[in-house]
C-alpha cells in the first residue's frame, strides 16, 4: 500500500477541503398550515403531509 512521501501543504490541503462545508437545509412551506417545514416530511405543527393527515400532533 503506498504512502505519501512528504506531507501537504495547508494550501493544498485547504483545496481539496474547498468544498466540504456545510450546506444551510432547504426549506419549504405547509399548504396546510403556512408553517415552514423541511421538504418531503410531515408537518411537524399539524401532522399533515401530500393532503392527509400522517402524524397526530398533541395541542397545548
């Protein structure tokens, strides 16, 4: 198995890492409610998703 010789640079090793950071969650809204939620999951506020209700939520 071969190894490196030497070692990389910061520059070089910051390079490579250019694209490795973190990405913000996209982000929609409830048809139902008007609460944002993430794409493709049930409503956490009214438990609804594609129309139908899915999850049943607790109200305090």
């Amino acid at each position: 198995m071969p190894n490196p010789k030497r070692r990389h640079s910061r520059a070089r090793t910051g390079k490579r890492r250019a694209h490795d950071h973190l990405v913000p969650q996209s982000g929609s809204v409830c048809p139902q409610c008007g609460a944002h939620t993430i794409p493709h999951r049930a409503c956490r506020s009214c438990g609804y998703y594609k129309g139908r209700e899915v999850v049943e939520v607790e109200t305090d």
